[in-house]
C-alpha cells in the first residue's frame, strides 16, 4: 500500500464514524503484515513488538475519535505531517535533504532532535534536572530556536521535534513564544514535554488552531504521588489541562519518570486505565530516573534492576492486551533498535537551555554548543560528527544496529545507564564537559562508577537469558 492510499484510508476512518472499525481493522492488517510479515530485517519478536506498538497507537487514537475528544482536522494533521511525510518517507524534499546531508558527511542525518529553549519553570520539582541552577534560568533567544528547528527542517529533512524543558509555554523571547515556532513551521509535528499547569482553556484554543502540537504531561502517579513531587494542587491542574484539551480537540499523553517511589503504583492496572480511559490520553512516555551527582538520595531513586524487569513485564501486557500505546526510553529498545542517541539515523541529538549539543537528554556531557558553532560559521549538522556522537554510533553499530538479525541485548540498550563503563571507557572522550555541578560530581565520583557498574551487571544477569530465550531463539 502506498503511503497516499494509507493516508486516505485513515482519513476516511476519522471521517465515516460508521466504517471507522471496519476501516481501523483493516489498516492494523495491513501494518501487521508489512511488518511482522517480513522476516528480512529484525528479528521476530522485535518485529512483533513493533506493530504491538502501532497498533497500539492506533486504538487509542481510533477510542478518543469515538469519544469526540480529538478534533478531525487535528487528526489529519497529523496523518498528513507523521504518515505522509515522515513515518512512510513519502516527502520528496526529505529524499534531497537526506541524499545531500549524505553527501556532505558520508552518513544520513538524524531523525529529530529533542530540545529544550528554557530551563524557566514554574514548579519547583523534587530532583529535577533543569532546577540546578534555578536563581538565573537560561533560555536560548528566539532567533537560536528558529535557526536550530530551520536546519533541522530544511538540512535533515525531519517533520518532528520534541521540546522539554524547563516548562516550555513559559518561553518566552524576543517578543516571542514557541507558539510562533509552531505555526511558523507548520508542517513539522511537536511533541512538547510540560508540566500541564499553565494550560487552561485559552492555550488549548491556541494549540487546537496550529495542530501540529501534542502535549505530554508530567504525572508521578495519583494525585498524592504527583501533588508530593510537584507540589500541593499540581494534580487539580493537570486535571483541568487535560479537560481544555478534549474540549478543544487536542491529542495529548502523559509522562511519567519511574522512580524507586512510585514504581509499585506503574506496576497497577489501575494507574494506566485512569489515565487512558477516564482522562482520554493517547500515549505515555515513560523515563526511569536516572541519577546524576553523587548524592545518595538521588541514586536511591533510582529503579532497581528487580523492578525496572517487572516494569518490562507489565509493558508487555498494556501494548499487546490493553493495547495502550506506551515507550519506555530503558525498558522499549526493541522499538527503536536499541539506543537512539548520538544523532544516528532514525534516531536524535539533544540541545539544551545553554545551546549545548548532548547525544541524549540523559547524558549531561558535550562537546559542541550551538552558539559558538552558529557565530563560526558551523552548523549543527557538525556537531554530530564530534568524537563524542561518532564513538557513541560506533558502539551502537557493534551493539545491534549492524547486525539486525543477532543484535546484543536491547533490554539493556543504553550506552550511559546500561553500559556505564564501556561509556566512560570508550565513548566519552577527554575533550567533553559536564552541563553542570552534578554531571561533574557524577564523572569524579568512584562511588557512582560502582553502583552504576553494579546495576548493569545485575540487569545482565536478569535480562540476558529472557534475550536469549525470547527473542534470539524463537
Ligand atoms: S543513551 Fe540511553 S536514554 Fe539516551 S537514547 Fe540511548 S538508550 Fe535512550
């Protein structure tokens, strides 16, 4: 099926309410047999989990179609920016972008980048990482953003962009917010990490109008696990966020960092039908604290090997039997063939609130910064052949992506929390600086090296034979 003929069958789904299921079952088909079907790349049960995911994703959108929380031209939107143009490639100025950035550097570009303009927030955020240095917040002038999304777009071809933070709809620049960002690169998608608070019903108009923008909004669980972190009344507003956005038609999801605290509350059904059923969400990301500093509270935060499998275990069951569409950037590297960091294709770069380039938002260490790059006459494109992300694509390369077929394991697929000595050893290279006091803590702290190195062994030997079982072999 060509990407034409799928983008308007799904439009045709959003549109006749009464051939939505018919219509619905037969695209889940199609995206069962193109990709589980196909055994000449992945392995079978990578694959399978792939189109769990899809297909995931699809029946929470189809459920809150029905329910009429999504607006239609919302959805077409987004069928038209994410299937048409990025998801199936079917864009004839991504094939130039890609077929010149390949030509200029040898490899193809990155698929996005996650960014964060602003470390401004109005919550205050128990362990958070952008609160560091919360007396002289940075935020990175409108002009940088424009320049940075319009390489993005124009130089990689990619139509998506993830923006965190700091809170991002407290941007705020040059007369600008990054509302003039959405509209201004309207055929590009943007999933915009937030605490939700500030959202009420006149932002949710705002973004009904440029629908190209989805929100994730940050729980910790319940009302008590979310107000204990956040803050006394967080989750009351979060609640009237996600009520605007269904009555102005907006997609959103939710976020959750698992921590040592509220894992026991993710391992529920309870949590995850509360958050998709009654408040209408279409996906959640899920994050696994990862410690950065020395400071003992914070890597007693952190999810123990034990937990983080049961975790594994319970996302199973929510994509293949509640079909909830839900990633965990530790737990879900099947999805993406293990790491996607380091600017690798199909994969993303991260540039902070100071202009730092990062290989990921959970690596706080880099080499280039977007304003010494721009004021030299660089771009970011060149960032992404530093020693710093050629030697993380070189160990992701030997790791799986090289080797489809017989891929290490993608259970532990993370090069800093997964592998922490192989990424001190023979990733991080001398010339790389930490983003702030923590991340240098964390760097000379032998204490740290430990228990991270611990950990990682302790996942091997949990999660090794169920690779090896449940994958390789079958
Ligand atoms: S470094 Fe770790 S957290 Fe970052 S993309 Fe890779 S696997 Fe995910």
């Amino acid at each position: 099926m060509k990407p034409e003929v799928i983008s308007a069958t799904l439009i045709k789904m959003v549109n006749h309410k009464y051939l939505r299921k018919l219509l619905a079952k037969k695209v889940d088909n199609y995206v069962y047999k193109s990709i589980v079907n196909d055994d000449s790349e992945d392995l079978q049960q990578v694959r399978l989990k792939r189109y769990q995911f899809l297909s995931a994703m699809l029946h929470c959108v189809i459920r809150n179609v029905d329910k009429g929380s999504i607006s239609k031209e919302v959805i077409k939107k987004i069928i038209d920016v994410l299937v048409q143009n990025n998801l199936m490639e079917g864009d004839q100025s991504y094939d130039q972008a890609v077929e010149k950035f390949k030509e200029n550097y040898g490899e193809p570009p990155p698929s996005f980048i996650v960014f964060s303009p602003t470390q401004k927030c109005n919550l205050k955020c128990v362990g958070c990482y952008a609160s560091s240095a919360a007396n002289t917040p940075a935020t990175v002038p409108y002009s940088y953003v424009d320049r940075v999304v319009s390489e993005v777009h124009d130089c990689w071809g990619s139509r998506f962009i993830t923006i965190s933070g700091g809170e991002p709809f407290m941007y705020k620049s040059e007369g600008k917010t990054l509302l003039d960002i959405y509209q201004k690169y309207n055929d590009m998608f943007f999933l915009v990490y937030t605490n939700g608070t500030l959202i009420d019903e006149e932002v949710a108009e705002c973004l009904a109008k440029s629908p190209n923008v989805t929100p994730a909004i940050s729980v910790e669980g319940f009302e008590k696990e979310t107000d204990q972190r956040r803050g006394a009344g967080t989750h009351k507003k979060i609640l009237n966020a996600f009520e605007c956005l269904r009555q102005a038609g907006v997609p959103f999801g939710i976020s959750a960092t698992a921590t040592s605290k509220n894992t026991d509350i993710l391992l529920t059904d309870e949590f995850y039908d509360f958050y998709f059923e009654k408040q209408g969400a279409c996906y959640m990301w899920q994050f696994q604290l990862m410690p950065i500093g020395r400071g003992k509270d914070e890597i007693n935060l952190m999810v123990n090997p034990q937990k983080r499998l049961q975790l594994y275990r319970k996302w199973e069951k929510l994509l293949s039997e509640k079909k909830y569409c839900i990633a965990d950037f530790w737990n879900s590297g099947v999805l993406t063939r293990g790491c996607i960091a380091y600017g690798r294709s199909g994969g993303y770069a991260y540039v902070d609130w100071n202009g730092n380039v990062t290989p990921c938002a959970f690596i706080p260490y880099y080499v280039d910064n977007i304003y010494d790059l721009y004021n030299n006459g660089k771009t970011l494109s060149d960032a992404m052949f530093s020693d710093f992300m050629k030697n993380g694509r070189k160990w992701q390369n030997e790791y799986g992506l090289d080797n489809w077929k017989k891929p290490k394991n993608w259970l532990m697929p993370c090069s800093i929390r997964d592998h922490y000595e192989i990424f001190r050893n023979s990733v991080l290279p001398k010339n790389a600086r930490p983003e702030d006091e923590k991340a240098r803590e964390a760097l000379e702290s032998d204490e740290y090296f430990e228990v991270l190195k611990n950990y990682d062994k302790e996942l091997e030997g949990l999660t090794e034979k169920i690779w090896e079982n449940e994958y390789l072999n079958v």
